[in-house]
C-alpha cells in the first residue's frame, strides 16, 4: 500500500536552538520511501543521523531567534506488511536471541516491567501460546482502560495506566509493553503515522518479538495495522520522541495528515488469532 504522510510542526524560538526532530518514515525492506521533502520557512543548517540502537531517523536543525518557524515533512511511503501464521509466533529462546532483541526484555522508564511481574503473571500466565498470551494482553489493556485525551501526562508510566485505567494511545503502548516484558516477551514501543485515525495524529503502539519477528500490536483498535506508516521504535516514548528541543523553543502547533494512494485499501483483520503482521 502506498500512503502520503505530511506533518507541521510550528515553533517560536527567542535564542539560538538545537531542535532534533524524529517524523521521517523510517526506511526498511518493508516500508519503502518512495519520495520524500523536508522544508522549513526560513534557511537554517541541517543534518540528517540515523540511530545506533532502535530505529529512528533524526532531523538535527540549528534554529536561529525568529518569531515564528514552520518546518513541515512529505512523504510517499510503500508498505509491505508480511503476513505470519500463528504456529510460527512462538517464544525464542533467550540464548539464541539477536544481541540487538536483548535490551527489549529490560524495564525503561515508562515500561516498569519489575513493577508489573507479580499482576502480569496473575491474568495471563496460565496462557500457553505466547502469541495468543500478548493478544489476550493486549484485548485486555482495550477493554480495561478507557482511551481519553487530557487525563495522562507527559510521566503517566505504564504502572500508573494499570492503577488509573485511562489514557492514550501512548499510555497503551506502555503498558503493552511493560506486560509483555514482564513475562520475559521482548516488546518495543512504535511511533509512527496512521491512516484513518480520527482526529488525524501520530500514534503509538508496540511490537513484539516472536518466532524471530517484530509483531505489531496496536491496543487502541482505533487503526488497521497495515495504514500504520513506522517512524520509529524503541524502549519507550522517550527513546522515540517525536521533537527534543535545546535552547528557548517555544512549541505552539502541529497539523498530521495521512492519505491512502491505493483505491482498493482493505484493513487486515488485526484481531485473528491465527496470525500476525510484521513489516518484513
């Protein structure tokens, strides 16, 4: 599928500022960039750094004193979402694990997996199939915890969204992932661009390593998993931040649009328990 991704993002800057932006599509065999165009209202240095760990695409800018900035982001992006039977989402063993998976059974600071053990264990431990034991946690994340806007904060962890059982998108990745790595499941945190999602924003989710697979997992069911367009993954929001700014930077507004180019798009059927999806 091929989708158009626009983001703007506005900002007010008093001083000389360092601003990092994270909100290019990042590119793998399974998602393509097919054309792509960063702009900004006025001149300035910029660079371009891939990550070392995780996957994510910085936007380095040197920001000089200007009333008003507007840096704006468009994109064609091609997707291929693979398709993996059920039978083949099994656990992998620890030792034959790849070195960079390894981090992804950790506690971060937002995904207190240390915390969250002893409740993890008690409503999904008894699941055999660790696929269907991620499904089952992430149904139950979808029908416990209310999803509403203006509640959580910037430091709601996942530990808090299990005690309040409200929040966004962000909150039910967290707590996605938390679970997962509370019963030794690797899990990442994903942000990225979604198509048919209402009002139109970035959104978070998880992935989860399975069979040798990153599986997408999306709590909220408020997208189809193949109109998800990946910016990044790592341990949690923090590690995926969409802007980090240094300096005197003064955010005032951000407008996100997501277009579907194929007339004949078909949502897959997330819910399946005989499947998975990964962008492989």
């Amino acid at each position: 599928m091929k989708f158009e991704v626009f983001a703007e993002l506005k900002y007010e800057s008093t001083v000389l500022s360092t601003l990092i932006l994270n909100i290019q599509p990042f590119k793998t065999l399974g998602q393509q960039v097919l054309e792509e165009r960063f702009d900004s209202s006025i001149p300035l240095k910029s660079y371009e750094w891939y990550a070392n760990a995780g996957e994510k695409r910085f936007k380095v800018l040197e920001v000089p004193e200007s009333k008003e900035i507007v840096f704006s982001y468009t994109g064609i992006i091609e997707n291929n979402i693979k398709t993996i039977p059920a039978r083949q989402l099994d656990d992998v063993q620890i030792s034959l694990m790849p070195v960079s998976v390894l981090p992804y059974l950790n506690p971060s600071r937002y995904c207190q997996s240390d915390k969250l053990y002893k409740f993890a264990f008690d409503k999904f431990g008894s699941i055999n199939s660790t696929f269907e034991k991620v499904m089952a946690i992430r149904d139950w994340i979808y029908e416990n915890v209310e999803y509403k806007g203006g509640v959580t904060s910037a430091q709601t962890s996942a530990f808090d969204t299990v005690k309040e059982q409200v929040g966004v998108c962000r909150d039910f990745a967290h707590l996605g992932v938390a679970l997962c790595r509370a019963l030794t499941i690797p899990a990442r945190y994903f942000t990225g661009y979604a198509y048919q999602l209402i009002p139109q924003d970035f959104h978070a989710c998880f992935e989860v390593y399975l069979g040798g697979y990153w599986v997408i997992i999306d709590a909220t069911k408020l997208v189809p998993i193949n109109g998800l367009v990946k910016i990044a993954t790592g341990f949690d929001a923090t590690d995926t931040a969409l802007a980090s700014s240094f300096g005197d930077l003064i955010f005032t507004s951000m407008e996100v649009k997501v277009s579907c180019l194929d007339t004949d798009f078909k949502a897959l059927d997330s819910g399946s328990l005989s499947q998975g999806y990964v962008y492989y």
